[in-house]
C-alpha cells in the first residue's frame, strides 16, 4: 500500500509575496540540554537571517544543568529573536505537553492576528533551513483552510549503522506513511516540526499529556473537523541516537504513548463524522501496531525457526522469502540514497541485509511499553542531546 501511495508527495513553489504579514512562533521546550541548545540557537539565527517575522521561545523546563544560563547569555546578540521562559518546580517537569501550553497561554494567546500566526514546535536539538522555514509559513498562505502541517523529518548524523537505520526510516517508510496520510486526509504530527494556524485552536490548552503528545494533538484535529497536511519538501533535522539502550527506551516511550492514544481516542475516532472510512483504518491500525507486531513477528520467529530446522523441505519456500524481503529491501534503499545524496555505500549494502534486525529491535520496547502500561507507571524518558563533534553533511 505504501508503495502504491505513499511517494510523489505535494511539494510547494516559493512565492515570498505570498507569505508578507505572517508571523512564525517557534516553541523549544528545554530541560538539561546544555550540550545542544546553543548550537541550535546558533543555527537559527543564522537560517532566519533573512526572516525577521520567524522568533525561536525556548521553554526551560527547570534544568539542573546551564541550559537557562547558556539561553540567557547567547539571546542577548540575538537582537530579540530569541526568547527564555523558565519553568519552576514542582509545576515544571511534568510533561512536554504541559510545557507547550504553559510557554503558548504566555506568548501566544496575546496574539491580536491570529489567522496570521503560526506556533511551531522543535526539539532541542532541531535545525531547518531557510527554505523550509519560508516553505511552511507559504504552505499557510497558501491555503487558508490549513489549520495544522507536519514538516518531513530526517537525522542530522549518520555515522554509524543504527543512525543510518533511523534516517532511513524517518526519509522513506515514514514520509511514504505521512503521503498516504495526505491521500486519505488524516496526515498526522510527528512533534519535531510541526506547525499550527493559532486562529484554528480553539482550547487554552491545545497540547495533551500522553506519552505520544504529538499523535495525540493532531487526533484532536481531526476529531474536530481540522485540515491537517503533511510537506515532504521542508525538513526539519534531529539527532540520530546513536547507542541501542536509549534508542530502546525512546521506542518504548513512543510506544507506551501510543497505547496512551489508543485506549483515550480509538472509540472517539471510530465514532467522529469528520474522519473518513479510510482515514478510520489507517488511524486504527497505526494505534493497534504494538498488538499487531506482538503477534506477526512472533509468528515469523516460530515459522523461522521450523522452516530452519526442516530445511531440507522447506529450503525453496524460505529462499522465496529471503529474496522477495531482499528486493524490497534495496528498494527502499536505493530511495535513500537518491533523497540523501550519501556516499556511504559500504554501510547501505549492509543495512539492506540486516533490515529485519532493525524492526526486531522494536520488541524489547513494546515489552517495556506494556508493562509499564499495565503496571500505572507514565514517568517520561527523556532523550538525551548533544553532538560533541562538527555538526553533519547535511547541515
């Protein structure tokens, strides 16, 4: 299905005429990221040289570390573009969703031209260019209909194989997931690079408190009716992780958030007028795939491992298989190295082979996922940032 629809995605021309009186709030909530946030902070300055109406907020989330001084220090050379707000305990820490609505009730809710106002929320650690900024505040201006976009989402680094497997997944499987999305018109958030027309909120407090806040905030659009797009053509970079524990426990926090959604919208979307049948299934079955890759890659283990131990009988049927998941394999990364230009032959060619211990790594997080689930426990496992080293090509 994905291969039927999820390419040839909607791209936008820039016409900068088209985007004068728009006003772009970027909001980075902050927490311990003093190895990161200044070259963010950098980066930014340097992308919106040319785009005085895009400011940066950065939420500090009551850090331990020297992210509020650091924040502090670099807004003063940044000519009012960049803004500090501090959180204190024990309101703080609790979510970043709560720390999206704190930072939007101060900064946006005064707004007086809201259809003109676009509140966008990046990590700690996100960088766009000037072309995707000017490309998302065109894609509203373009369409005064649009109440909520998602940019595409690609990693910074890609130095070792884990990294290359995680901006394979983000360039490709997902942007196809988010074009097809399009097609059915149920695009979704993905939290880093998301973007919303503040005149279309109509809650004080937009942003929920699952584990999967972002999934959750644009379910909340659809729910009512909102026009929700996903742009393939402006891209916002984060850092790959690059060790396998705290990939794991990032997976299991998305995962755990997606039981979140789950069981609080599951029964609101099958029932709402203003999502499609289609739209209804696609939602379902991303809701459901904790369940769903529970059983089928259990089922391929045991059907593995029998097919193995007759191999004699079985060696054409499982040489069938092999291939046929080879071939789609390389499919999928020849069209990542046509969008990301990378010369690292030697590690795609292994990628191609090791595709299934990719998604197997999934497991030990849905694992983790349900028993906290199950067990009450929804404390939040932040990533860490921090590249120590130049930042990547692509940048």
């Amino acid at each position: 299905m994905l291969l039927v629809a999820g390419q040839n995605g909607k791209s936008i021309e820039l016409e900068p005429l088209l985007a004068r009186g728009y006003q772009l709030i970027l909001l980075v909530p902050a927490m311990n990221e003093e190895g990161i946030i200044e070259q963010t902070m950098r980066m930014f300055l340097r992308e919106t040289a040319n785009l005085p109406n895009v400011k940066m907020v950065i939420i500090d989330d009551a850090s331990s570390d020297d992210t509020a001084l650091l924040v502090k220090n670099f807004s003063k050379q940044a000519g009012g573009r960049i803004q500090l707000l501090q959180r204190q305990l024990p309101q703080a820490q609790t979510g970043k969703g709560n720390a999206l609505n704190w930072a939007y009730q101060q900064v946006v809710l005064d707004s007086r031209d809201r259809d003109h106002l676009i509140c966008g929320v990046l990590d700690a650690d996100a960088y766009m260019a000037e072309e995707s900024y000017i490309k998302v505040i065109q894609y509203f201006a373009q369409d005064e209909k649009l109440d909520l976009l998602q940019t595409k989402v690609g990693m910074l680094e890609t130095r070792n194989w884990l990294q290359i497997m995680q901006d394979i997944e983000f360039t490709v499987i997902n942007d196809w997931i988010q074009n097809t999305r399009n097609r059915l018109g149920n695009a979704a958030a993905s939290g880093n690079g998301q973007f919303i027309r503040v005149s279309s909120v109509t809650a004080q407090r937009p942003w929920g408190n699952a584990l999967l806040e972002d999934f959750e905030f644009s379910t909340r659009f659809l729910l009512e009716g909102k026009k929700t797009l996903y742009a393939g053509d402006a891209v916002v970079y984060q850092e790959a992780i690059d060790k396998l524990r705290p990939f794991i426990k990032q997976r299991a926090r998305w995962t755990q958030g997606g039981l979140d959604c789950l069981f609080g919208y599951w029964p609101k979307d099958l029932r709402s007028p203003r999502i499609n049948l289609l739209a209804k299934a696609e939602m379902s079955f991303y809701m459901l795939i904790p369940f769903v890759t529970l059983a089928t890659g259990t089922a391929s283990l045991i059907v593995s491992a029998f097919t193995i131990s007759n191999f004699d009988d079985y060696w054409r049927l499982l040489a069938v298989i092999v291939t046929v998941n080879l071939l789609f394999n390389m499919y999928i990364i020849a069209q990542y190295q046509r969008a990301s230009q990378t010369k690292q032959y030697g590690l795609l060619v292994w990628t191609v082979l090791t595709f299934a211990i990719y998604n197997y790594l999934l497991y030990p997080a849905i694992v983790i996922a349900f028993y906290k689930k199950m067990s009450g426990r929804t404390s939040w496992v932040k990533t860490s940032h921090g590249i120590k080293r130049k930042i990547g090509r692509k940048v």
